[in-house]
C-alpha cells in the first residue's frame, strides 16, 4: 500500500484541527474578535428609536384593574361563570366553577387622547398622550417562568436568546467602557425565568445581560481584591489574555475571544461604573420627582440609573419589578393591599422616567415598553376558600404600553370582550410585539438572523408580524 495514503488515513480530522489549529486559529482570531465586539453597527434602515427601556413588572399585572376597564364585570360581580365560558380552560389555580370580579377600582379619561386609566395610576395618567396603550396582547404561555422566557426570547424554553442580546447583537454598543445589555431587579424576588430572561443563548455571551446590583459592587467582582492596584491588575489581565489567545489560536472556540473582550470590558467598567451609580449627585428636584432613596434597593432608584444608562449609551435597559402575581390568598398578594402597593412604588417612578427622558430628548430615540409576561382572569380566583380578592393567569389576553422611539402616541390598539376574556379585535401575540419592537428599530424581523447547529435562528422564530398601528 502506498505509505503516503498510510499517512492520510493515519491523520484524522482531529489530528489537522490539534496540528493546523496555529494557522487555523490565527486566521479566526482577528474575525472572532471582530464578530464578538459591540461597537456600533447599522440596522437594515433608518429608524427613530436606537436603544430600548423595558419595563417588565414580573408576575403580571391585573389588566381589568389598571388599563382595561370592564363596566360589564361589575354588573356580573360574584356572579359564577357560565359552563361555556369555561369548557375545555386550563387555570394555575382556579377549581370549580369560578365567580366574575369586577374591578374596585374606577377609571377616567386623561389627556387629549382620552386614554383610560384606573386611579391607581394617577402619575402615568399624566403621560396619556405619550403612550399607545395595547389592549389586545396574548400569548402561548400561563406559568410564569415559562412566560417570562417566551416573552423575552421568543420561546417558552431556555437556551435562546434574550431580546436584548439580539439588540446588542444588531446595533452594538455606543458606549465601549458599559456592557450593551444591562439588568436591573427589584422587588422581593428576582423573576421566576431568572437569569435565562436575558441570557445570550447561543450567541456569543459577550452580548448577554449584565445584571447590575443596587447594593456592594454592582457587578460581582468589579473591585480590586485588599492589596492589588490597577496596575497589578492590568499586568494580571495581560498575562491572563496572553494564555486565552494561545488558546484561542489552538482551538479557534469563539468563547475564548468572548471571554478575552469581557475581562477588557470589566477591566474598563472599574473607572465607569462607579461613576455612573453616583444617583446622589442627581440635583434634588431630579431625585424627589423619582422618589429615589440613595443607598437602598428600590424600582424608583433603578430608573433613575436605567436614565443614566440610556444617555451612556446602552443599547438595552430592562429593569424587572417582581410582586404583580395577585391571586388573593392574603394580603401580600390580593388586588385590594397588594396591587395598590406596587402600583404606588411603580407610577410616579415611571412617569417621572418617562417626562425626564422627554425633556432630555431621549423619548425621541427611545423605545419604552413595559409590562407583564401574561394578564388576570375576570374571575376571582378563591383558592382555598380565601377571603381575599385576586385573580389567576391568565394568556387569553393582557395589557401593555410603548412610548417613545417611533411609536404613535395616544392611542389605544386592540379591544378585548366585555367580561376581559377574550381578544376582539387587533391580537396581537408576542412574536407581533418583538416583530414590531425590531421594526421600530431598523431592523426587518426576518433578516436579523445568526447560524447556529446548521439553521438560521432568529428572535421571531418562524412567526411574527409588524402591528403598524403602533408605527408612527
């Protein structure tokens, strides 16, 4: 047999990618590096809004009690369900044959658009005219980890990436010393999805959600350790990188350049991060029309840094509330004590958020959304014969707002029935809502694409359409 064949056999794909991996991982080096960074980069066309603020109140927030009146559910309240209303519905929680609840609470027009609010929002009802208000939302899921993750990946299973990664992904960064993509939680616990809600997936992590901490050093690890300066830090990070891209040449892993720019990155946040959390030198009016609180862990002091990032430069800001979840077991958790109470730490934050980035000139080039991952049934859900008022998930249908950025203002889209248990007319699911968000963007929902495992994946999957109600 010919001993060069002998030699080809013997060298296996293994053995070409362990001895080229010089040549080849050279030659990848400079186009990972390349691929992974975030400087900022062109949408497919001009567009109004460049980076975006997502309000998500984790947990959902009753719909019917806040931005969908239902006159109707008061004539019926404590009324049962009639059997066709509820053939074949999967409930959380609900057993038996539930009871129709009508809202406590009473609703009025505001601005010249005439949005209706309920009087648990009397700050946001200030905003009217900003905001166009979606009445008609739905969607596939109605647990919340599961809905937390489909309402900001696009799937109800973790492993794909976050809206913000895929943002960070398009546009870049206009800021190279602050991550792309940063998170903030408050509340008295962190969303049931965790840290998948604004994970990478399967792009590269340097696109992933940085969750900046309200309390020690805001991002794990942002110190220098008792005894090391900058520049024995500096000397460290060299040394390190120098071994990750003989790594890297070795094994072309594009991890290892993600990684290489993330240790970059947190070396040049240690000047900038501090800087920017320093809320307090906010002038006082600044600081009381939040409500901020210097020091503590708030939602109020969260958008008051959420603003600062923004004019920074971060591509997304998302900050999470956790405490909407009000199925009335107690009180910690009914639409009579609870609800009212995260209302009243939520409104004035979010309306002084939303009049500050407007008289900055944000507003303009800002796309805000807020919201929860599914809405509230019309029914009060009396788990365990509880005494307490609340109501149980609900996907059918649910309530959120956008401003800024290119959206039309004043207006509402969409309209449920009159008991708030089905879309009428305009649904529009969350495949739509991201479609939409991209749009305003720059971006066609189609063609923001990344190969992974042989196919092109994309934020929408295989669904979504642009809402043009919403386009200004």
């Amino acid at each position: 047999m010919n001993p060069y064949t002998e030699l080809l056999r013997a060298n296996t794909r293994r053995w070409f990618l362990k001895q080229c991996g010089v040549g080849v991982g050279a030659l990848a080096f400079g186009s990972l590096l390349r691929a992974d960074d975030t400087r900022p980069r062109p949408p497919h066309y001009p567009a109004r809004a460049k980076r975006v603020l997502y309000l998500h109140m984790a947990g959902s927030p009753s719909q019917i009690d806040l931005l969908d009146p239902k006159p109707k559910l008061r004539e019926l309240d404590g009324k049962e369900c009639s059997e066709e209303l509820i053939a074949g519905e999967r409930f959380a929680f609900i057993k038996g044959v539930p009871k129709f609840l009508g809202s406590p609470y009473d609703f009025a027009r505001h601005g010249r658009s005439g949005q209706e609010f309920s009087t648990l929002l009397p700050h946001l009802a200030s905003c009217a005219d900003d905001l166009a208000i979606v009445r008609s939302m739905h969607t596939d899921q109605f647990n919340h980890a599961p809905a937390q993750i489909f309402l900001n990946s696009g799937h109800s299973r973790i492993g794909r990436p976050s809206m913000g990664s895929w943002l960070s992904y398009g546009l870049g960064s206009e800021n190279r010393d602050l991550p792309s993509f940063v998170v903030l939680l408050s509340g008295q616990y962190a969303p049931s999805g965790g840290a998948s809600c604004w994970g990478s997936g399967f792009l590269p992590t340097i696109h992933q959600g940085v969750r900046f901490r309200s309390q020690g050093d805001p991002v794990l690890f942002l110190s220098n350790p008792p005894g090391m300066d900058g520049a024995t830090r500096r000397r460290s990070l060299d040394a390190v990188n120098a071994l990750n891209e003989k790594r890297l040449e070795e094994t072309g892993d594009p991890e290892i350049a993600t990684r290489i720019a993330q240790y970059e990155l947190a070396y040049r946040m240690q000047t900038s991060v501090p800087e920017l959390l320093e809320i307090d030198r906010e002038p006082e009016a600044i600081r009381a029309a939040y409500g901020v609180e210097p020091g503590k862990v708030s939602y109020a002091n969260n958008c008051l840094l959420a603003r600062r990032l923004l004019e920074r430069g971060v591509r997304f800001v998302q900050l999470y509330h956790w405490g909407w979840d009000s199925h009335g077991t107690n009180p910690s958790d009914d639409i009579i004590t609870s609800l009212p109470q995260r209302c009243l730490e939520t409104d004035g934050p979010t309306a002084a958020l939303l009049k500050d980035l407007k008289q900055r000139g944000l507003l303009d080039d800002t796309l805000v959304v807020w919201g929860g991952e599914f809405g509230r049934t019309p029914m009060n859900e009396e788990r365990n014969g509880s005494k307490f008022l609340g109501r149980d998930h609900h996907p059918h249908c649910f309530s959120i707002w956008l401003a800024g950025g290119g959206v039309a203002p004043g207006i509402a889209v969409g309209r449920t029935d009159e008991l708030g248990y089905h879309v009428e007319e305009r649904p529009v699911s969350v495949h739509d809502l991201h479609a939409t968000m991209l749009h305003l963007l720059g971006f066609d929902h189609t063609k923001l694409t990344y190969r992974f495992q042989g196919r092109d994946f994309r934020l929408t999957d295989v669904f979504g359409e642009v809402v043009p109600e919403l386009v200004a």
